[in-house]
C-alpha cells in the first residue's frame, strides 16, 4: 500500500490548505506602501492638505476637507510614471526601467449651502473619490554573489519532517504528493517535498522516520540572480460628509471600501557551483496571486482661524479580508548515468489559501496651514502610524498566523511621515511646490521615502486644469527568501510621475 495512504485518487489543479498562509514579511512589506497619487494639485503639494481641503483628493485623507468647497465639482486625473530601479544584493547593482499609464483618480464632491444666515450650519457636503493608493505595476532584477544558497531555504523547511513523506511510492504523481502534503501537513512539507525531489537535498539516512536533512550542493559562494514582476493595484474608495460649522469649523466622516489586487512572479536562478557539485544550475519560481477587500473609517476637522488653519484626522484601523493564490516549480542539473539531466518539478497545482484578516493599524495626522489671502498658501501635515502594530488573523480563531504577527511586532516600527506644501497664486495661475519624507518600517533601517514636488495651475473659472511632477525616491529592504536563503537586498525606486487633472465646477 502507498505510504501516503492514497486510499483514493488524488488529480488536483487546485489546493485548499488551512496550515498556512501564503503571506511573508516581503509581501507585508508592500502592503504597507503608500505613494503620491490623487489629483494633479494634491500630488504637487506632496499632500499637505490635512487642513486645507477643497480637493477631491483631500477628501479622502481629512473627510473635513469637503465643506471647504464653494461650489460643486467632480473631475479626474491621468498619470504617467518612469520609475528606475536599483537593485543591490551583497554590493553589486542592477537597475531596471519600466514606465506605466494609469487613470488614477475620480471624484464628485456636492455642495449644499445654507441661505439661512442664522443657521448653525453654514454648509453641507458629500462627495465620492476614487484613486489608487499604490500601484505595484514594477520589475527588477537582483544580482550578487551569496555565500548562502538556495539549499538552505530547502533544508530549513525539511528539518524535523519524517523522510516517508517525500519520496514518490508506486503509482503516485508529482502533482498528487505535493497536494496532499500541502492538505495535511502545510506549507513545509511542500518545500521539503520540492528540494528532495529535485535532489537539492537528501535525509541524513533513508529511514522512514530520519527528520535531519543534507545538502547536495556543493560552493563556497554562488551567483544570484533574483527576476521580479509586480503587478496590480491597492485602491480606495471614499463615501464622505462633512459640514462647516457656524462658518469656523469643518468636521466630516468618510467610511472607505479598499480593494487589493497584487501578483508577483518571483524567479530566482543560482549557478556558480563547485565543478563537482552533484546538483547545479538551480531555478526556482514562485507566483503568487492576493486579493482582498476591506474596510476603515476616518474623522476630520478643520479649524479656522482668521488666516491660520488647523486640521485633525483619525483613520481607523484598515480590515482586509484576503485571499492568495501560489505556484510553485523547481529545477536542477545533475549527472546521472553520465548524462547531463535537468531534474524540473513543476507541480502543475495551485494553491488557494484559506482566507484570512490582514489589519493595518490606526493613524493620525496633525495639520496647520497659513493663507497669505488670495496670493497663496504654506501647510505642513505630520502623521503617525505604528506599523508594529499590524496583524493578521483567521476568522474562525485558529492561532496558526499568531506566530507571523509576533514577527512583526519585533520587526517593524512606527512610521512618521512630514509632508510640506505651498502655493502661489497669480492671474488664474498657480504655481506649486512640495515635499515628502516618510521613515522605513523596519527597525534599524535607515532607509527612506522622500519625494520633491511641482505643479502648476490653471483657472478657468468653471473649470481647471492642473500638471504635476513628482520625483520620489523610495528605498525599501527585502530578502530573498523569509526563511533559510534570507540574505537582505535593496530596491531603491527614483521614480518621476506626471499628473494632468481636469475638474469641472457644477
């Protein structure tokens, strides 16, 4: 009898595990990415618009921010981005290029004025926004020499699982094993399941019940060479109202729908191996497919006092719900018999993971503006985030993502973000100008997101067109793998982003 006791027949195309979940500290990383983006006027003031409104982006980062429109308006924006890539793993950069064209942004705000001149409230408004917070559309490629190999992300999974359920028994497929352990024993047993059949790895001893593994790669150092492609989008979408309150104070709610659609093909080739190595040549690939759907709500409010502007916001913590998807496919050379084989294991199976709650945690934003009258405008925002705070969690209580969210409390850090803006205005004409420093949420990373921006304006009266530049240089630090190969490299993105708004007053 088969030892994985295959009492019947096992031909998948699709895998439902509940032993893990498909998420790592790298995929978290991007989920907590954030960029300029919304209208041609927000994006040239980096953002600073928390106590400012009166843009249908700013709605939807201070809901107060409505009730500061005159009039009813609704428009859009259209956005080209050049992004550069630099890569460094272990001292040697690659930079890659790649552009993208994108309709980031829409919305309508309504404004309904009081002409009541004793009434408390001197204005109504509601508006609904739509934009991308992040958009993951990217490639890079990472090169360097590691003294760590891919055998020790295959050997960290193995250690500790009994040997009998990694050979294939009679009658037994690739594609069946690698779906049954993946539906009883999890995420590990699929990886080990992978390094041992393509002879990366061996047990110690043939015993069924050996749990200690070798290598069957022999270097001292090897060639890495680590081809990304990101795609999809993080989106938000604002349902807002906010009210102006005895002509002085602006107070709003918006509650948000947030809508996640991420892949990446994550391949990592590996040569350099000793001449006698028994296995050499490695590629490994990894896909994996996210997609999620949440919630969060926010308050706001803006105070006015004479020239001076305050603002407050509360963003409440964000509750994705989130589904992934994984494949997966290893090959290797060796000798056999003399002849020269190339051992591929390409299970042929998708891995659909039960879905899990990813919650990003609260932040608040403290704002101050100065109006130099009809010339202009100087405002500042600062916010706080504590990204160790970040959880991850099933919905029927099973503690199995505990030990990821305990990563994270260790790992990450609170986030500060300064954003700076100005404005001047002349003849219909504005002319903008601002700037961007956010820290990373790794702990002990000094790297940073900065970003310079500019803008212009143009006034038509009923309507307005606005171009924006934004030059961001983000900096952010990964590893190859979370575990066993978790050798660190960088991606720095210097990024230049044109946006071209145009809004129509109703």
């Amino acid at each position: 009898m088969p030892k994985h006791l295959t009492l019947f027949l096992l031909m998948p195309v699709v895998l439902i595990s509940n032993w893990s979940a498909a998420q790592n500290l790298n995929d978290i990383n991007q989920l907590l990415n954030t960029s300029l983006s919304g209208t041609a006027r927000y994006n040239a003031m980096a953002g600073a618009f928390g106590a400012l409104g009166g843009d249908i982006t700013a709605i939807s980062y201070n809901p107060a921010g409505s009730s500061v429109f005159l009039h009813s308006e609704f428009g859009g924006t259209l956005s080209f981005v050049n992004n550069e890539i630099k890569a460094n793993y272990f001292g040697t950069s690659k930079v890659t290029e790649n552009q993208n064209i994108n309709f980031d942004q829409g919305g309508i705000v309504f404004v309904f004025n009081n002409t009541d001149p004793e009434g408390a409230w001197t204005r109504i408004s509601t508006a609904i926004n739509s934009f991308r917070v992040y958009n993951f559309d990217e490639n890079a490629t990472v090169l360097g020499t590691s003294p760590k190999g891919i055998d020790q992300y295959f050997i960290y999974y193995a250690e500790g699982l009994p040997f009998n359920n990694l050979p294939l028994y009679e009658g037994e497929t690739v594609e069946e094993i690698y779906t049954y352990l993946g539906e009883n024993n999890g995420f590990a047993a699929q990886q080990a399941f992978l390094g041992y059949q393509s002879y990366i790895i061996n047990p110690a001893s043939f015993d069924d019940y050996n749990t200690k593994y070798t290598s069957n790669v022999l270097y001292n150092e090897v060639n890495h060479q680590l081809n990304l492609i990101n795609s999809g989008k993080i989106r938000k979408t604002t349902f807002n109202i906010s009210g102006l309150y005895k002509n002085k104070l602006h107070i709003g709610a918006n509650i948000n729908y947030h809508k996640l659609d991420y892949s990446q093909n994550h391949r990592l080739n590996e040569k350099n191996q000793y001449l006698n190595s028994p296995i050499y040549n490695i590629e490994f690939e990894n896909d994996l497919v996210s997609f999620g759907d949440g919630y969060s709500a926010q308050l706001g409010l803006i105070l006015k006092l004479s020239s001076l502007r305050l603002g407050f916001t509360y963003d409440s913590p964000q509750w994705l719900t989130i589904l992934d998807e994984t494949r997966q496919s290893v090959s290797a050379f060796h000798l056999e018999e003399g002849l020269i084989v190339n051992e591929k294991i390409a299970p042929n199976t998708t891995n659909i993971y039960t879905a899990y709650q990813f919650q990003l945690p609260s932040k608040t934003t403290l704002s101050g503006a100065y109006i130099f009258g009809s010339k202009g405008l100087l405002s500042v925002d600062y916010s706080y985030q504590n990204s160790a705070q970040t959880k991850l969690s099933m919905f029927d209580g099973s503690a199995y993502l505990d030990t990821l969210t305990n990563e994270l409390a260790k790992v990450y850090q609170p986030q500060h973000t300064l954003r700076i803006g100005g404005e001047y205005r002349f003849n219909g004409i504005s002319v903008r100008g601002g700037y961007l420093e956010k820290n990373a949420p790794l702990k002990n990373n000094a790297l940073q997101t900065s970003a310079f921006t500019f803008g212009i304006g143009f006034d038509f009266g009923v309507s307005s067109l606005n171009l924006s530049l934004v030059s961001l240089d983000q900096n952010q630090q990964f590893s190859i793998y979370s575990e066993g190969l978790n050798t660190p490299y960088t991606l720095s993105n210097q990024s230049a982003k044109v946006s071209l708004s145009y809004n129509i007053k109703l």
